[in-house]
C-alpha cells in the first residue's frame, strides 16, 4: 500500500519559480546597482549545470531509488505518512545533508563531485543552480540509507531532499544582508552561505549546514560573517574554464591522473582518492590547515579570530 | 512533471536569461586598471609567489607575470580573473595576439589580445620559460 505513495516532484516544480527569482534579482541588482553581481557566461554554465544535474537525475536516479527500495523491502519498521514524520523527516535529512556535504569538502572522491557548485566567481541565484551531474558516483545516497531503515518511505525522503535544496536557493544571494537575529541563529541564512562559498583562508571549510545552521554550531564548523571580511567566492585554485564539461568533470580527471603517477604505493594511491582536497603524497600542494596556517604566518593579527581559532 | 513541458521551459529560461544578460551589457570582460590590479589578481591566486615584475598588456586584458619560481599568466574570467603559472605551456601566435596551450584541463587554452610588438616580446620571453 505505502509502496505506491507519490509525492510531488518538487525541484522540477520549482523551475518557474527560479526562473522569476533570478529575474527579479537581476532586475533589483540592475536598477540598484548593488546587492550582487551577474556576468553572461557565468550565469550561462551555472544555469547549464543545473540543466545537466536534473537531466543526471533523469538518467541515474535509478540507482539511488533503486537501493532505497531494496532498503524499504527489508526494514520491517513503517512509521507511516502522518505530517509529524514527515517533518521528522525533513529534520533528520538536514543532519544528513550536513554530513554528505561536509564529506563533500573533507573526502576528496566526493568534492570530486561537489567541487562544481563552488567553481563560480560569482554569488548569485544562478549559482544556487550550479549543481553536480556526477553526484551518483559518490554513493553518499548511502548516508540516506538509515532514514529508510528507520520506517520514512524513500518517496517521502526524498520529497524533503527536494525541499531542502529548493530552501537553498533562496540564500545564494548578495542582494540579502542579514535576517532577523532569531533566524540567523536557527536558519541556514545567505550571510551563513556565503561564508560557505568563500575562498578565504578564514572561511574554508565551514558552515555545510543546508537548512538548519545549528548543526554546524553543534558539530563546531561555524564561521560567521566577518562585516571587515568580504568574502571572495570561488576555489581556492578557479578554473580557467566556463567549459561546462571542463566543470563538470575536471577534479574525476585530476584524482585519477594523481592516482595514475608512476611509483606510488597502494595505500598513496588510495589517499588521492579519499584524502581531503589539496592532500598530495610528497607533500606539495596544501590542504585546509595549511593554507589557514600560511595566511597566519602573513597575518598573525588575525589569530584566534573566527576560522583562525 | 512531463518533459514536453519541462525541456522547453529550461531551455528557453537559460537561453532567455542568457540574451538578457548580454543586452545588458553583463558580458564585457574584466580590465585590470592598473599593473597592481594584475598583481592583486596574481596573488589572489598564489599568495605565496609574489611578482617579480608585472607586464601589463595594453588594452588591460591580461597580464605576464614574472616571479622567482618562473613565469605565469593573469587573465579575466568574464567579470573576475584567474592565473597560472606557465611551466609546460606551447605558445602558438594568433590572429590579434597569441594563443597559450596548457597542460591543464581546467585552463587549456588561453587567447590573449596583444599588439605587434607585445606579442613578439611575449612570445620571446614566454620562449625562455616554457
Ligand atoms: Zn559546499
Ligand atoms: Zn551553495
């Protein structure tokens, strides 16, 4: 019976609506001449990039259902489809989303995937779009896999994974300062989303919360926005490429070129797959820690300050 | 939602928010004002390898960059700009300038505007790194 229920697919419903937001802030940063910045052909990979994920979606969202199902077929628990699970459900799958992304910026093999939505100089609604075609090949839907152990139907979800990253789009945006003081504390906020999308030795590899932030306060990876320290989008190494093949796929390429090198050991080869970014064998590239330690030894004022401490 | 409708509203969307945005002028791609502009957009990049010497090429699109550990490239991003180092790079010359090959997938080929002149001086002094 509960193996028929459908929810709606709520990303492919939201088109329209991201369609009109992104016209809407376009219209407020042109007529204001603040709140952001857009540019052609940034905006143009971003929207593609959004395009080929749905399409990924399309293609692979098999495999995902697939093993849900498999999951749903042995777990004897079904807590049913009251509006009190399904808001249970949408809460513990924001714990989930906090842990699939922050794998997704300390585990090499899942950036590989992740690495595109940040590959962006800009930090507009069209970024929020910037997302991953190859994220099946991360098999992070395993983290989903004790969500439907525990009775929520896969149909329910991912009907909140959907809500999740449709609650997302919203705060990619510069157009937004800050909200209320209740809502910053509670809410993923674009003030805190920002700071996600920063290159700043400061703000590296915080905040992943999706829509709750208090998970990043509990789990002590929040970074608020410093107003003396406007952040500056992108990588930490940005592409020289709107190719959005290039963006796609370019960090799959680099973990196996790196795993490829002649005169590794087995145990080296691994690492260059499931070692955070910036891990190398010999020790010539930086990963988090050393770059905050590097951008200390230039500015040692900024020590014991948010990001620094 | 059925892809009938789906597929005709991405697709107008992207390319609907695209033309706009040209017509806004929202294409035109970063000039760096000044050398210390290509020096600021050097070091955004590697912090670590300061300049040694800043080429400005003259219409402001990009900048040679000379530093201890070799050669490197500034270059616009649409509105912003990124850079690397030129170890490994073919240097072919182009109809208005020059065209860099790099042995790097997230930066392949860079097509830069150049005069006569800077092109051969770029040329000869890439010629001596690459
Ligand atoms: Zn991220
Ligand atoms: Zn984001």
């Amino acid at each position: 019976m509960t193996d028929q229920i459908t929810y709606p697919d709520v990303v492919n419903f939201a088109v329209p609506l991201f369609i009109a937001a992104i016209l809407i802030e376009l219209a407020w940063i042109v007529t204001k001449k603040r709140g952001g910045r857009y540019e052609t052909r940034d905006a143009l990979t971003s929207l593609i990039m959004g395009a080929g994920n749905v399409a990924s979606g399309i293609v692979l969202g098999f495999v995902a259902w697939g093993f849900f199902m498999a999951l749903w077929a042995i777990t004897p628990l079904d807590l049913g489809t009251a509006w009190w699970v399904v808001v249970l459900c949408f809460v513990l799958d924001d714990l989930r989303y906090y842990w699939v992304h922050r794998f997704g910026h300390r585990i090499r093999w899942v950036w590989a995937s992740h690495v595109n939505h940040h590959s962006s100089q800009h930090y507009n609604l069209t970024t929020a779009l910037r997302q991953t075609w190859t994220g099946t090949f991360t098999f992070m839907m395993v983290v989903r896999a004790p969500l439907i152990l525990l009775g929520f139907h896969p149909a329910m979800v991912l009907f909140v994974g959907g809500l999740n990253l449709i609650y997302q789009f919203w705060i990619h945006t510069e157009a937004i300062g800050r909200m209320p003081r209740w809502f910053e504390w509670l809410m993923n906020t674009p003030s805190h989303h920002r700071v996600h999308h920063g290159r700043n030795a400061r703000y590296l590899d915080a905040n992943y919360a999706g829509v709750f932030i208090i998970w990043d306060r509990l789990f002590g990876t929040f970074v608020p926005e410093q107003d003396d320290e406007k952040v500056d989008y992108g990588l930490v190494h940005n592409l020289g490429t709107f190719n959005p093949l290039r963006v796609a796929f370019h960090e799959w390429l680099a973990i196996f070129r790196d795993m490829a090198q002649p005169g590794l050991t087995l145990r080296q080869r691994l690492a260059y797959a499931v070692a955070p970014p910036g891990w190398s064998h010999d020790g010539s590239r930086q990963m988090t820690p050393e770059i905050k330690a590097a951008h200390l030894a230039r500015h040692p004022e900024d020590a014991g300050t948010p990001g620094f401490d | 939602m059925p892809l009938s409708i789906l597929i005709p509203m991405v697709v107008i969307g992207i390319a609907g928010i695209a033309v706009l945005l040209h017509l806004l002028g929202l294409s035109r791609p970063r000039r760096f004002d000044d050398e210390a502009a290509a020096r600021a957009a050097w070091l955004r990049e590697f912090p670590a390898n300061p300049p040694a010497r800043v080429i400005l090429c003259h219409d402001r699109s990009a900048a040679l960059i000379e530093t201890v550990q070799g050669a490197g490239v500034v270059w616009p991003m649409g509105a912003d700009s990124t850079a690397r180092p030129l170890a490994g790079a073919r240097i072919a010359p182009a109809a208005g300038g020059i065209i860099i090959h790099l042995p790097d997938f997230t930066a392949p080929r860079i097509r830069l505007r150049l005069d006569a002149d800077e092109a051969r001086q770029w040329l000869s002094k890439l010629e001596q790194t690459a």
